[in-house]
C-alpha cells in the first residue's frame, strides 16, 4: 500500500504543542515557589528568595604591630629627666642621679636640627602620623611642642637624620612610653651631661612644717595637698534655732571626709633676660614676681634643679641639678667610628657631671623677696623644679605645656 509522505510542518507543530504542554504542566502542578526546572541551575537565585549579594572583600590595611608582648617596666619611685645628646646621638634616662637607661637616638639634619634647651612631656600616643610630613609613622610618640618635635620609635641609621625629632629604637621607645608620664622633664642639650645632687643654702633649703609654718603659709599647703574648710562662729546669734542650726552645720562639715587632691608638682623659672620669676603647678601658671640679679649684664647659665625628695626627718629637701652648656654642639661622630662596639660603649662611657659649684653661684647672684620664698617653700613637693637661664620664655610655652626654654 502506498503511504503519503507526513508533511514537515505538521511534526514540528506537534513538538512544540508537546514542550508547552509539559511546561503548563510544571506550572499549574505544584507551588511557584516549589516550582523545579530540570535543566536550569537549582539556585535561589533564580527563584524564591534571592541568594546574597557577595562583595569583593578588600583587604584592609593593618597598623603595625606594636610588640604586645613586651612587659610594662615598673613603674619609677622618683622623678625622672630625660637627657639627649645631640653631639653623642644618646638618651640617658635618670632617676635622681640614678642611670636607669640608655640609648642610641638619630636626631635633626641641619636644614632641620632638633632644638636645644628645656622642655617636658606634653602628649602621648601609641600610634601617630605626622602632620607635617606625609603622614610619616611615628610609634611611641612622645610631644615636646606643639609645633612637631617629639620623641617616637624611626629607623636610626648611626646619624642625624630627622627633620627635627628624637628617633628612637623600637625597643626602647616602648618601654620609655610606658616609664614616662605627661610633665616628665626632657633637656636636649649639645653634649652630654648628667644630674648631680646638689644644696642649696640659699633658697627652699627646708620644706616648712605645720608647727613652724605661718597661718598664711599655712593655707598655702593646704592648698597644694588638700582643701580645708575654716569655720568662723557668727559675731552674734539672734535666736536659740540659729544657734542650733549653725551647730549642726558645724558638725557636718567637721564630720565631712575630705578627700585628698593629687599632687602636682610646680616648675619655678628665673630669667636673668626678663629679671622675673614664673611659677606653674604642672601646665597652670600660678604667680610671677620680679628679681633682682647681681651684675645682670653677666651670664647665669642654664641649670635645671629637681627636687628629688625628702632627705631625713627634718624634711629637707634633696636637689638634683643638670647644667646645659651654651657652647654650640660638636659634630657627631661619624657611623664608621661609632659602630664599634656601641652597646659596650653606652653603658661604659662616663658622662660629664654638671658643677654644682657653678649652678649654686648662678643662685647665689638671684635676690628673690622673702614672702615669694616662703610661698615656693610651701608648694614645693618631689618632682618640682626651679629653672635659671639667661634666656627667656619661649613662644613654644602655652597653657597646656610646663615651660619650654631654648638654648639656641
């Protein structure tokens, strides 16, 4: 029997009515939401809740590890002073007269030089960027001004090299941060020299006590360790209930604690340039008076005296001085000749003692009147300082530093 040939058409047509047919099945059979296409990716994405969006996850810039596990050193019984060698390229740390630490530093090039004189602690942190120069990493830092010295951890090459700062090893720097605190005495001087104990016959020689001490004087010690309450019994009471009243107050202000303040130590400055004494409690200016200064056309010097503390039952007071030469600082030696034995070197090398002979004749020419003397007597407290310098303020100085003198 002969078949007519099925047309093409007719074929496909019926494949594409059987794909629609089982795709209306798979949509009205079951929940959209459980709808499963068998050859398509089985992924939320493409049905359902839409799968997370997946950011590219940058990686985010750490800071440097600051050497955790470095122990805290203890923590000092008295002051300290921080003493920087420009021409020697050391720190030396002191406790009274005590050598407690040593380092080699990299100071200021000479487009740049780290400036000499007297300064403090005045700011810390961990981690700092400089302000004035690209943002430079400095570790540890330790401010000395305002307007950009300080201390802080930098690569040391055996030379100056900073545009002004005292680099330090890494080391070093941390357990410095963690022995200093805001106010700790940092002189920069051209040469090395170092803290000896010195009296002064003259001036501040005892610390006065309450049974020798003035009524006035008096209520100037209190205000340096805690506050008093005086009270004064009316000239005349008008009634029995007043009088009670007044009794109880009485009572509750004498049964009242009295919490102690912190002390703070005061830095004292005599300037032969101005012919005035300053006074500060920590970075608060307290009173200044005008000196009279033997041969004031002569130099003084620059000497800076610590009271490092009581020395016996009397309560005198224990002087340390460190006198800053004024000459300009020799070169530093070059890093050929001082990378022989360095560590050796910095622990066997004596330092030039400052002369109290010539720190107590600079005080023996200094007239202070005798009501300015008694009212420093009765403020002073380990830690205080008295500076002499032929030079005045700086314009560093400012409400929240201690004084700041430049040598050069």
């Amino acid at each position: 029997m002969y078949h007519e040939p099925r047309k093409r058409g007719a074929g496909v047509g019926l494949i594409c009515a059987t794909i629609l047919a089982a795709l209306a099945f798979f949509l009205v059979a079951g929940e959209p939401a459980h709808a499963q296409f068998p050859f398509w990716p089985q992924s939320k994405s493409w049905w359902g809740n839409p799968a997370p969006v997946r950011h590219k996850h940058h990686k985010r810039q750490r800071k440097p590890q600051l050497a955790k596990k470095t122990p805290a050193p203890e923590a000092p019984e008295g002051p300290l002073q921080i003493v920087i060698s420009i021409a020697d390229q050391r720190i030396s740390v002191y406790e009274g007269e005590a050598l407690i630490a040593r380092s080699s530093v990299s100071t200021g090039v000479p487009d740049h030089p780290t400036p000499l004189g007297v300064f403090s602690v005045i700011s810390k942190q961990r981690w700092h960027r400089s302000n004035l120069y690209s943002a430079a990493p400095m570790p540890y830092m330790q401010r000395i001004t305002w307007s950009g010295i300080a201390l802080h951890a930098g690569d040391l090459p055996g030379y100056p090299a900073s545009h002004g700062c005292i680099r330090l090893k890494k080391d070093f720097a941390i357990r410095l941060w963690h022995l200093t605190k805001r106010r700790t005495r940092v002189i920069i001087a051209p040469d090395d020299t170092r803290p000896v104990e010195v009296a002064l016959p003259r001036f501040f020689a005892a610390k006065p006590t309450a049974a020798s001490t003035p009524p006035d004087a008096r209520a100037i010690v209190a205000d340096n360790a805690i506050t008093t309450a005086a009270v004064v019994s009316p000239a005349s009471t008008p009634d029995a209930d007043t009088q009670q009243d007044t009794k109880s107050r009485i009572q509750g202000v004498a049964a009242a604690p009295v919490a102690p303040r912190k002390v703070v130590p005061i830095s004292i400055f005599v300037s032969r340039k101005l012919g005035k004494l300053f006074v500060r409690r920590g970075f608060t200016p307290l009173f200044d008076s005008p000196v009279k200064i033997e041969n004031r056309e002569e130099p003084l010097g620059t000497h800076v005296f610590t009271v490092t503390g009581d020395q016996n039952e009397d309560a005198a007071l224990r002087w340390t001085v460190v006198s800053i030469a004024e000459d300009s600082p020799r070169p530093p030696a070059e890093p050929t000749k001082r990378r022989k034995s360095r560590a050796k070197q910095d622990v066997e090398t004596p330092l030039p003692a400052s002369s109290p002979d010539r720190a107590n004749a600079a005080l023996g020419r200094i007239d202070l009147p005798p009501d300015v003397v008694e009212r420093i007597s009765a403020l002073l407290t380990p830690g205080s300082s008295l500076i002499v310098s032929d030079h005045g303020i700086s314009k560093e100085t400012g409400k929240d530093t201690d004084f700041i003198v430049l040598t050069q």
